[in-house]
C-alpha cells in the first residue's frame, strides 16, 4: 500500500521519542459483532497487521451504533477517547461541532483525492467546516428486499415490482404456512422498513420533503397515513415471536427457509454469503418494489479522536488503509456493502453488489441518491429518534395511521 513521506517521517519520529521502532496498537470503538460484519472487520484488521499497527478492538453489539455512541460519550468525558470510532451521519457532524474533540485529516484525503470519487452526498457527513472529519468505509444500500429463493420458487411467486404485488406475495407465503417477513422488533429495524416504505408511497420527492427538509405539511399529509397504512398491512405478516430479535436472527430465518423475505438494508447480504449462500441461486436481491431509481443510503465512516496533538502515523495508516481502492474492493466484498469510492471495479463483486454498484453511480447523478432516515443521514439524531418512537408505536398498534401521522409531525416539531 501506498505509505506518504510525511507519514514515514512522523511514524518514525514516534519510534525514536518512544525508542522502539515498533509502531502503537490503534484503538478502534466499533459495533460490528455478527458473523458477516466480523469477517468483513478481519480484512482491516489484517491491513493494519502488515502495516506493523497493531489492532486494539473494542466492539459494543447492538445493530445501528446506539450502545456504542453511550459507550463513547462515556469515554470522551473521562479524557479518553479511542483513537477511530465508527460512526453513522449525522453522529459525526455532532462530534465535530462539538470542536476541539476529532482529530483534522484533511491533508490525507487532499493527497488521496479522495473529494473527486467520494459521492456528494456521502461528503455532507465526511467534511465539516471544510475540513475531512472521517473516511468513509462503504455505502450501505437501505430499501432492498431479500428473499430466499427456493422458497420462491415452491410457491411460484415472481419477483414483486409493485406494492400490490408484493402484498400478494406476503399472502401467498402465508397461506403456505410460513413466515412472510421475517423482522426483528426493535426501533431501528422499524424505521429501516418505514423508510422504503415512504419513498415507496410518496417517491423521492416525498421522501425528501418529509425526512430530509422535515417539512410539517409532507409529514402530517394523507400520503404519509398511506405510508403507516402500509405499514400495518406489512405488521400482519410478521410473526407472533419478533419483539426484540436481532436483525441478523431475521436474515438467518430468510437464510434457513423459515421466511421469504426480509427488508433490510444491504449488510444482510453479509449474512447470506457467511451461510455460503449464491445470489441468484439461493437468494434474490431487489429493490422494494416503488423504489427501483432511487437509493436510500448510510455510509460507515470511521472518524478520528483527538489523541493529543497531530494525527497518529497509526490514525493516518488506518485512514489511508480504508479509502485505498484494494481496501474497499476486499472488504465490501465481504461486508456486503459497495465501495464509498466511484472510480473501483466491482467485476470480483457478486451478482448482488454489482447491481448494487451501478444504481448507486446512477442514483448519485441522477440526485436520487437520498440519506436514510432510519440510519441517521436524513436528519439529526433528536429528530430520527422521535421519529423512531412513533414510528415503532405504530406498527405495534398503539396509533391508527392518521393519529401516528400528526404525532410525527408533532414529535419532529418537538425534536427540533
């Protein structure tokens, strides 16, 4: 890999003032624990290993980052933040505007050039007050359906393009006995269905008023109680035993034949290729169906703490190890996801993250490539978690659609 002179020479200043030549460990504050997320974490890992840095791992479970966001608050105010965190959109604009606290990596990402192949609308949660904050690792993919193939084929349902189909789909495999979507019951999962659901219903416009520009009038309007209509026709395909499972439990359902489908974002397909499963030939990866043009996205960035002064040699080697297009063919590979970067080749990539590859290009010049709401890239984490609670709320029944559709205008107004 590529190392720049500037990097040697601080590298080395380290080894001499530490008098040692061996480089430091680099502590890495991250919530990727299932078994997909953890081989696809190995590739890193090993990266930095051939470097000489050694990997310091603190892992904190839990699906979409909250634990780990408490556990780095936590230690932030103690005086002793990791040296790289994983973080999602808007957590870290938060962490910048804080100042003082993330560590300044412009002058890696200028050398790297990384501003001419990062996707725009990945660089509103990288760059902040025209300085690089973080690099980004991949661009997950939220509005896909999975869906396992045999079972598919049993029961002769097509690939569905409409929201009717899809429902008549949900039905088929009921009938059949079986699980129709598989889901976890936790918030976050929630909202990830509500997301494609939204811009199913209301299209990218729609989706961009409501989540995006929070605009009271789309929030509280008759196409958003549409939107939670829907989402109570999709409650009654779950099964009795949801509430609190784990996302990767679902796809493992979706994987074991048990369900046909799950909607969730791309990191599931992890899971599909760790059970040693083929797209195409034991599972199908498509679009919700309404929403083939566009893509919701989240990216894992991984931002770098101040450790005391300038940035680490270890800080800068991790930093140049994840944007190398090497990097993000290998782990995006595995992980599931696509590179963050627009100028790889994705040929060694499957069936599944070749389509995913080429609608992100054409979503991110087409002005279709939109921030997902569920994953913290449409709006601040007050305004996603307020809307996460009406959003859980109604799916488990405790609104109607038109009662949940002005407690979301209420509870945005409220979290603003």
């Amino acid at each position: 890999m590529k190392t720049t002179c500037w990097r040697l020479v601080g590298a080395a200043a380290l080894a001499l003032s530490a008098g040692a030549a061996v480089a430091a460990d680099v502590e890495v504050l991250h919530w990727w624990t299932s078994g997909g997320e953890a081989s696809a974490l190995n590739v890193l890992k090993q990266d930095l290993e051939a470097q000489g840095i050694g990997w310091q791992d603190m892992p904190v479970a839990g699906g979409g980052g909250t634990q780990a966001m408490t556990v780095l608050r936590a230690r932030v105010t103690a005086g002793n933040a990791p040296a790289a965190v994983q973080m999602l959109g808007f957590d870290a604009l938060d962490w910048a505007k804080e100042g003082g606290v993330l560590a300044d990596i412009t002058p890696i990402a200028t050398e790297g050039g990384w501003g001419a192949v990062v996707p725009e609308a990945l660089q509103r949660f990288t760059v902040y007050d025209g300085k690089w904050i973080s690099a980004p690792v991949n661009v997950h993919s939220t509005n896909w359906v999975w869906a396992n193939k045999p079972l598919l084929d049993e029961l002769g349902i097509a690939v569905p393009t409409t929201w009717d189909e899809l429902v008549a789909a949900m039905q088929k495999v009921k009938d059949a006995g079986k699980v129709a979507v598989a889901h976890g019951g936790q918030p976050w999962q929630d909202a990830t269905i509500f997301d494609a659901v939204v811009m199913s219903t209301g299209g990218p416009d729609f989706y961009k008023a409501a989540f995006i520009d929070l605009d009271a009038e789309a929030l509280g309007s008759d196409t958003m109680v549409e939107a939670f209509d829907r989402m109570t026709v999709i409650r009654g395909f779950v099964d009795d035993n949801f509430s609190g499972r784990d996302w990767n439990l679902a796809s493992a359902m979706v994987i074991n034949g048990e369900a046909a489908f799950q909607f969730m974002g791309d990191w599931a397909k992890g899971e599909f290729l760790n059970a040693g499963k083929v797209p195409d030939q034991d599972f199908l990866c498509f679009r919700f169906p309404g929403t083939e043009s566009q893509v919701t996205f989240n990216s894992d960035v991984f931002v770098m703490f101040d450790q005391g002064g300038a940035v680490s040699p270890e800080q800068a080697a991790l930093a140049e190890a994840i944007m190398s297009p090497e990097f993000q063919v290998a782990f995006n590979k595995v992980k599931g996801s696509v590179p963050a970067r627009t100028d790889v080749s994705v040929a060694e990539f499957d069936a599944c993250g070749q389509k995913a590859y080429e609608q992100l290009k054409a979503a991110s010049a087409s002005g279709n490539l939109l921030g997902s709401m569920a994953h913290g890239h449409a709006n601040p984490a007050a305004v996603k978690n307020a809307m996460y609670d009406v959003v859980t709320a109604q799916f488990n029944g405790e609104y109607d659609s038109a009662t949940a559709a002005q407690e979301l205008v209420s509870a945005v107004e409220m979290a603003q």
